[in-house]
C-alpha cells in the first residue's frame, strides 16, 4: 500500500509545474510579438530608405 502511495504524483506539483510553463510559454509569446513588432518597425524603414534612393537615382539620370 505505501509503495502506490509513493508513486502517485502529487497532483498540486503538477498543477505548478504546468502554471510555471504557461507562464513561461506566455512571456516568450509577448518577447515574439515585441520582435515582430521591431523587425516591422525596420523593414518600414528600409522601404522608406529604398523609395528614396529610387526618387534620387531616377533623378540623377
């Protein structure tokens, strides 16, 4: 009878490690949609800084 015991996980650790990995799967969700937000924020520039150099090359013809 003890040796069941001693195998049944505690289901209140489980409970808390599975809390602990939402948490962790949630910050790494909100540090994705940070990246993603800079990477737009640069790939808009970039286009601005490409349509400005076309304007300048189309002139200097």
């Amino acid at each position: 009878m003890l040796s069941s015991i001693a195998q049944t996980p505690d289901p209140k650790d489980d409970q808390e490690k599975l809390l602990t990995l939402v948490k962790e799967v949630q910050a790494q969700q909100s540090q994705i949609v940070a990246n993603q937000t800079k990477i737009d924020a640069k790939l808009a520039d970039l286009a601005e800084t490409l349509r400005v150099a076309r304007i300048f090359s189309s002139r200097s013809r």
